[in-house]
C-alpha cells in the first residue's frame, strides 16, 4: 500500500505528520490558504512543561513565522505544494494553524502615493514591489492610489479592471486568469474515471442545454468602459475583461466567449490522489473507457490538496473545456 508523507515546517519546528493539513489554491482568489493541524504530542515542551505557544517573548510559534508544506507519497518523494505565513494560532486541542501565502505580506506593505497616464500594468508591480519578480500581461492604465496597502491595490485592479493576481512559484502573475496557448500534449495529466478519479461532483451537459450570459467588458487607457453582451438575458453570468480594443471587435469576442463556454462536456470537480499534481491554470484530460464520447481537455480553476489519516487527496475544479 502506498502511504501519503508530508514535510512540513513552522517557524523553527519540523516534522513529517500531521492530524490534517489542507492547501486551497485558486485565480479567483488573491490568496493562498492552507490549514495545519498538529497531533497533541507535537507540542512544544522544555523541562516537561508546555510552551506557550503565542504570546510573549517565550512563545514557541508565533503570527507571521514561515511555513512550508510538501507533500506526496512514501518512495514517490514529496513536492512543495505551499509557501507562506502562520496568520492565525488556535490554541485548543489540536492546535490548529491558519496560514497565507506571500500576499500576506503584500496586505501589509504600503504603497506611497503614486499618480501615472498610461503606465503598463508590468511596470507598475515592479515600481511599487521592487522584490518580487513579477509577470504581467502588457496592459496599459492611468493609475492612482494614496494611502493603501499592495494588498489593497490588487484587489482594486481586480474589482475594477478584471486583473488576476496571484502568486506561482515564487512569481506573482497579474493579468489574464491563464494564458491562452494550445496545452502541450506532454505536459497533460490524464485521469481516468473507475481508475483515478476516487469520486466526482461532475455534471455532463450539453452545449445547447447551457444558458449562458457573457458580458465583455473593454478597459480603454483612459479607464473609461465599454460592455456588450452576448447570450441569454437570465443565464448564468460570466464577465470578460479586454483591454485597449476597438467598440466594432466587441461582439465578436462576445460570440466567441459564448461559444466556448457553451460547450458539451464536464462542469464540476472531481476528486483524486496527490500524484500527479496539478496546479490552477493547468490543462488536464477526462477519460471515461466506458462512454469515450466524454472524454476531453479541461482547465483547472482551483485545486484543494489534503492529506490526513484517510489519506492525501487532490480536489480539482474546472473552469472550462478547451
């Protein structure tokens, strides 16, 4: 039997187990999150005494020490699957741990008063967070912020422009969710119904059964708007975001998004073992032997991995067919 293995560190603390750890990870969301729970015994002791664990100069782990979580199975070695920062000790028994990625810190880093025509979005980052490596779409802004937080600031880009930011091996990415390329056929992981798909949340549906809204939303320099909408007026909404085009390419884009996301397929999650990993942006391909019709390339949206006594798990959502 293959047994899941976790490496794990908190602050100056290292261990390989755990009652339960679990790492959400999304484009939708600016940040990642990951939830540690300890064994009773994991407790700090000195001089068989427990050490207090939060407050005071004493505190064996404290708010914003460094966290690590790798995980994967026994012979198959372990993958980082999480970077960041304890944001939350629970102190009752188990001790729980509640953790963020680098956008914690971001949440905490001032911005000072910045006022810029027609600066791209690349440029920007790299003015305002000079550490941090950044990859950015070429989207051009006329921007302003006084007194915020970088944390603030991409949540502004979000609401107001349609701008993804998150973190990814060490990157921060903004612009597009992904980026639009055909999937390397090497670089696609498959998964297999009755094989190693453990369960699914997964619906079929055909595309002249899926009523759609698309509304795109075109950003131009001056940050003025322009909308059109394309399908059902009560269908279930999804907004795309275009920068910079003319008002006559606008519809076009609108039928093709509808088109795209009216397709004959899975929408869902599914849930599956560790291996392989996937990541959120990645294409993965569904494969049913017994009905091949519905076998077909996916992008994932977000993936949730757990690892506790009943296993490691993988939860992959789907964005869309390809």
């Amino acid at each position: 039997m293959i047994r899941p293995v976790c490496d794990i560190t908190i602050g100056k603390a290292r261990f390989d187990y755990v009652n339960y750890v679990s790492v959400d990870t999304s484009w939708e969301d600016l940040t990642d999150t990951c939830r540690i729970t300890l064994p009773n015994k994991l407790r700090p002791k000195k001089d068989g005494e427990f050490l207090p664990t939060i407050t005071g100069d004493d505190g064996f782990w404290k708010r914003g020490d460094a966290v690590s979580v790798s995980l994967g199975y026994d012979g198959f070695g372990v993958r980082k699957v999480f970077e960041g920062y304890v944001t939350k000790i629970i102190t009752k028994n188990p001790l729980t741990f509640e953790c963020e990625d680098e956008m914690w810190r971001l949440k905490q880093t001032p911005v000072k008063n910045y006022s810029k025509s027609n600066v791209l979005l690349g440029d920007f980052l790299k003015e305002i967070l000079p550490q941090y490596t950044i990859d950015a779409d070429p989207f051009e802004f006329n921007l302003r912020f006084s007194k915020v937080t970088a944390g603030e600031v991409l949540e502004f880009l979000k609401k107001k422009f349609g701008i993804r930011c998150y973190f990814q091996n060490g990157v921060l990415r903004a612009g597009f969710a992904y980026r639009l390329v055909d999937p390397n056929p090497d670089e696609i992981k498959e998964f297999k119904f009755q094989v190693n798909i453990i369960e699914d949340q997964l619906e079929f549906t055909k595309a002249e059964d899926v009523n759609m809204n698309v509304t795109v939303v075109n950003v131009n320099k001056d940050n003025t708007r322009n909308e059109v909408v394309a399908g059902s007026p009560d269908g279930e909404k999804r907004v795309i975001y275009t920068y910079n085009l003319p008002q006559s390419t606008l519809k076009n884009i609108a039928e093709e998004n509808l088109t795209k996301l009216k397709y004959t397929g899975f929408v869902g999650s599914f849930l599956t073992f560790l291996n392989p990993v996937v990541n959120h942006g990645d294409s993965i391909k569904l494969v049913n032997d017994i009905i091949p019709d519905q076998n077909g390339i996916y992008i994932v949206k977000r993936v949730v991995r757990t690892l506790g006594i009943s296993g490691g798990r993988q939860e992959i959502f789907l964005d869309r067919k390809v």
